[in-house]
C-alpha cells in the first residue's frame, strides 16, 4: 500500500475567516506567505492537504498575523474516527 494512502490529511476549518481579514485573495497571500495559491485554494475550499503542508502555511501565517491560538489546535483531521 502506498504511504501516501496511509498518511493523515487535514484541514483547517477557520482559513477562510482567518486569510481574508489580511488577503484579497490565495495570490496575493500565497506571495506573502512564500507558498503555491493551489493550497491556498485548498484550503479555503476545504480540501483536505498533508498536516506538514498545513502547519507549515499557518505558522507562517502566525507570524505575521495574531491568530489567537496554536497552530496545532486549528488542525482538523480528516481520518474516520473509529
């Protein structure tokens, strides 16, 4: 089985509220955040991505922007619980 099937995926469910105070939009906070606006896109879908992928965007976005909490506990796992 491919590791990439057994990895975590998650989301973070207040992006949206969160990159629109400070974006226009996922290229212009995708430059500000030195990553690809197709995460960005994502993310504000709410596509799920890789927890490494995610936490890396929102600490960066943490360090530029107060975001009230700790990055990990803005994750959202995707995996059935069960």
């Amino acid at each position: 089985m491919s590791k990439k099937k057994d990895r975590a995926w998650f989301t973070c469910p207040r992006w949206e509220q969160l990159v629109s105070q400070h974006y226009a939009n996922d290229a212009e906070a995708a430059r500000a955040l030195k990553t690809n606006a197709r995460v960005l896109a994502k993310l504000r879908a709410g596509t799920p991505v890789a927890k490494s992928t995610l936490v890396k965007v929102l600490r960066r976005y943490a360090s530029r922007h107060p975001i009230g909490e700790a990055a990990g506990d803005l994750l959202s796992d995707t995996r059935a619980r069960g």
